[in-house]
C-alpha cells in the first residue's frame, strides 16, 4: 500500500514564498513519476509540476520561473518550492505519485495554499 502525505501548506500574501514536501511510504518502485497537482474552487485539477525519478521536469506555464520541483530519493519525498506566488496560485495542492510499469496512480489528501493579494 502507497501512502503519500503533503505537508506545508498555509497562507502566504502575494509575493510570497511557500515549500511544499510530500513523503511517500509503502511499495515505491524505481521508475515512477512524482508530481503536483492542484485545485482551485470550481476549477479542474491541474498539473502544477512534475519530476521521473532521472529528474527530469516540466512545469505548468503559469509556474514556470517561480515555482521549482525537486525530489530526494532517498527519504522518499519531492518538494515544491513556491516563490512570487499570486492570489491565482490559491488551490489544494494534490501530490500524486505515477508507476510507470503499472500504471496506477497515488495521491495525497492534500494541502491548503491561499495566496492574500
């Protein structure tokens, strides 16, 4: 069992910073994919960001340049580095986890981020 838990979240005014972490327990295999995902009220979830375990990203066009992915292999865990963040950045934040051989997906419960302008 695959258990992904967010943590970091909170609320930050306009131009602010925020790092998000998200540690990931259970049967993890090699070659995956981890990423954020986020939702705002009455809005589709989005790809926010994402990172394969070469470490090798993409962004979302709307972060690119202020928010930064990263993972650490080794604790299990990827991070989300927001800078400059907008009133628009206001969302749950989702950490999702791809297996690339089985192609099942994990997620988080999610972390609250809300952006004062």
């Amino acid at each position: 069992q695959v258990q992904l838990v967010e943590s970091g979240g909170g609320l930050v005014q306009a131009g602010g910073s925020l790092r998000l972490s998200c540690g990931v327990s259970g049967s993890i295999v090699s070659i995956n994919v981890m990423g954020w995902y986020r939702q705002a009220p009455g809005k589709q979830r989005e790809l926010v960001a994402r990172i394969n375990s070469g470490g090798i990203t993409n962004y979302a066009d709307s972060v690119k340049g202020r928010f930064t992915i990263s993972r650490d292999n080794a604790k299990n865990t990827v991070y989300l580095q927001m800078h400059s963040l907008k009133p628009e950045d206001t969302a749950v934040y989702y950490c999702n986890l791809y297996k690339v051989g089985s192609g099942r997906d994990y997620w988080g419960q999610g972390t609250q981020v809300t952006v004062s302008s």
